[in-house]
C-alpha cells in the first residue's frame, strides 16, 4: 500500500497562495485524457475479474454527486454500478445494520460506487439522532473489521472523503434554492444538516479516528474547486488500481446485406416535433 501523503491546505500553492480555480477549457482536456483512462481501467477489470468497491462520503454539497457523474459518464453502467439507497424502511431497520448493504458489494468485474455508504450511520444518523450514541459507537467499532473481511476477500476497497469550507458550501447550497435544475438537490434534511456544522466535524473526526486503517484508509480531497478536486480524485483511483491495456482483437465492421427483396413502408410515423 503506497504510504499516504500529507496535503498542504485546501486551494494553497507552495507559496501559500489561494489557487485560480482551474478553466473550463483545461479541466475538459484533462478529463477526455483521465476518461480513455477509465475505460482501459474498466476493461482490465472486466478482463481480470477484479472487484473493486469506492466510497465517496462528505459534507452537503462537497461535491460528491458531480465527481460520480465525472467518472461514470464514459464508462459502461453495467461495469461502474452507482448505488444511492434511500432511507431505510421498516423492515431494513429491524435487520442487521450493514444488511442492505452487503448484496450490493462488486461481483468480478465490477467497480461499485457507493454515494453514501454504510458510514450513513457514523454522520447523518449520529447527528440527526437517527439512532442512539450506542449504536454509532458500536457501528464504529465494529467497522474496521466488516471491512477487513471485505478486503481479504479480494475486494479492493478505496474510501474518499470530500471536504468543503463553510462559505463555499453555503454559496452551492444558496445556489439550489431557486435554480429548478438543481431544487431537487435541496432536501428537508439538507436543510436541518447544514445548521450544524461542528456536529457533522465531530461525527467526521471520530469517524477517521476510528476507520482510518491501513487496511481500508480514508483519502480526503477539498472540493472548493470542483474541477480540480474531479481530476485529481480520478488521477488519485486510477493510481490505486493496477492496471494495464486488456487483449483486444482488432475491430472491424462487416458488410452491411443487400436490401434483396425489402422495400421501405409508406407508413405515417408520428414524428418529435424538430424545434431547433
């Protein structure tokens, strides 16, 4: 396992300077070169029959959903699985709590992405009182040696934890409010969540203090910049997977038949209105 490195602080140069947010244009360049990368990943997992398992878990609006998107937007769904599981129901409460979880772990060739994990339980549930003080400790606990089957098992398990400052965070959260593309991103929850802030900073450091192992580490990345904190999550996963081109045999398109006998239907089709 490589050793982990200590980050200098969130959008500071060597200088101690406040990074330029990176432009569009790069961070599109960037990202078309990291996703021929993934999907090289993607293939030699296929190919292999690895399983891999990511964890993205942070602050609201630290950007998680986006870097998801950023890197399953070229790849096939059927290989990076994204699962998001509601709350909890009736029944799944009375059950074991990692339970509903576990059927959802990668079968060879798959890399499953958990937005939001098993970890619901050492944030939002503590803080929100979703269960009691001696349930998150016990969840916490008992954890490091869940993943500790995980991982001997074979699974390759990598867990990010995306950091946002409070003013950046309230200006995305604000952002959603009247913006109908992203209202549904604003939930009740959200709303109660945001208001304490220190709760979910204690939730957070007990969580890394009890499940930051060598085993299964907790790699933290400050999203402030988006664009930047995407790539450099990507470029950070690509380099904990091993990986190299898969066998391919050359592709080649065959000939198309000949029509023969086939004439085209004079058949009224009701056709999408062409508006632009």
């Amino acid at each position: 396992m490589k050793a982990k490195k200590r980050g200098k602080g969130k959008g500071q140069e060597d200088n101690g300077a406040p990074k330029e947010k990176l432009k569009r244009k790069d961070y599109d360049k960037a990202l078309t070169k990291l996703h021929g990368e993934l999907v090289k990943l993607q293939e030699w997992v296929k190919y292999k029959g690895l399983r891999v398992c990511i964890i993205f878990e942070g602050r609201d609006g630290a950007g998680k959903g986006g870097t998801i998107k950023a890197i399953t937007e070229r790849v096939s769904p059927r290989v990076f699985r994204v699962i998001a599981l509601p709350a909890p129901t009736e029944r799944e409460k009375s059950q074991m709590y990692a339970q509903r979880y576990l059927p959802h772990l990668p079968a060879a060739g798959e890399i499953v992405i958990f937005d939001r994990s098993w970890y619901n339980r050492a944030g939002v549930e503590r803080v929100m009182g979703f269960c009691t003080e001696e349930q998150a400790r016990a969840f916490l606990k008992l954890v490091p040696y869940v993943e500790r089957i995980v991982v001997h098992s074979g699974v390759i398990l990598i867990k990010y934890w995306l950091e946002v400052s409070e003013d950046e965070q309230t200006r995305r959260l604000e952002s959603r409010i009247d913006d109908p593309r992203k209202i549904w991103k604003l939930s009740p929850m959200d709303l109660k969540s945001y208001s304490r802030w220190y709760d979910y900073s204690r939730a957070r450091d007990d969580m890394f203090a009890a499940t930051d192992t060598k085993h299964a580490p907790w790699y933290v990345a400050h999203s402030d910049d988006k664009r930047r904190a995407r790539l450099n999550i990507i470029s950070h996963l690509l380099d904990q997977i091993p990986y190299k081109k898969a066998p391919r045999e050359k592709v080649k398109l065959p000939k198309r038949q000949k029509p023969g006998s086939y004439r085209e239907p004079k058949y009224r089709y009701n056709l999408v209105p062409e508006r632009s």
